[in-house]
C-alpha cells in the first residue's frame, strides 16, 4: 500500500478519488478539482479544515483462482 503524500510535496490527479486526512484528524475518500479539495459527495472541503495527506486506495483482492 502506497504511504501518506503531504500535500506540499504532492497532489493526485484532478479527480482521482483518493483517501484524504484533514487537520481535524477526520479521514474521509475525496479529490481535487482544480485545487479544491472535495469529499465524496463533491462538497468542497472548508479551509478550516484543509487536507494535509492523501493517498491513493489500495488495490481490490485479487480473487484466487
């Protein structure tokens, strides 16, 4: 599984669905829209809150054959 991204050092590709973890400690799935963060209703994420760390989700099970 791929480790947490500062937001500083990294963003995910506009509307990639990644998994977010806000100042607040909250962690939610959302993405960025042209630098607007959004949770995954598409409702934009307040600045009083900003997103410090996203990472991608990881791969689904692979099902046994």
């Amino acid at each position: 599984m791929s480790a947490w991204m500062n937001v500083e050092a990294a963003l995910p590709d506009d509307g990639e669905a990644v998994i977010i973890h806000t100042l607040g400690g909250e962690v939610w799935t959302g993405s960025i829209d042209g630098g607007v963060w959004r949770n995954v209703a598409g409702e934009r994420i307040h600045e009083e809150e900003p997103v410090l760390h996203w990472r991608p989700f990881p791969d689904a099970p692979k099902e046994k054959k």
